[in-house]
C-alpha cells in the first residue's frame, strides 16, 4: 500500500520559488503549493512504503538550497 505524507517546509524567502520549481522535480511528489503561515511551501509525497518517503527527504527534498527546516506529517488513515 502507498505511502502519503505532507512535508511542511520553512525556506530562504529570497529562493522560495526555485525551491518550489526544484521540489516539482522530484520522484514521488505530487503536489507542491506555496503558503502563507509558520510554513513557506506544502509539499505531498506519496511512496511505496515508509522507508521511501525517508529516503526521498533524505537525499532528494532536504539538501535544496534554501530550505531552512522541514516538518513530515505521515497519513495514517485517509
């Protein structure tokens, strides 16, 4: 069964908008939106199993330049 998560991201205002065009390009996004609030950019990610979703933000959404924290929010139930 697939994994969903919601990935809440804080990022440099000056490079929110490349962070959002790079965030698009990455494997297993499905949504990317800048918001207003305590977060810059939501992003949902959908793998095929939980260890993917760690490896995605570990080696594809966490090292972008510009962004400053990350908060992963795992669905439970849909």
């Amino acid at each position: 069964m697939a994994v969903k998560a919601y990935v809440l991201i804080t990022a440099d205002t000056a490079k929110t908008k490349e962070v959002v065009k790079k965030l698009q390009k990455v494997k297993g996004t499905e949504e990317v939106n800048e918001v207003m609030g305590p977060y810059d950019i939501v992003v949902e990610l959908v793998a095929d199993e939980f260890d993917h979703v760690t490896e995605i933000l570990r080696n594809n959404v966490r090292p972008i330049d510009g962004i400053r924290n990350t908060l992963t929010c795992v669905v439970m139930h849909t």
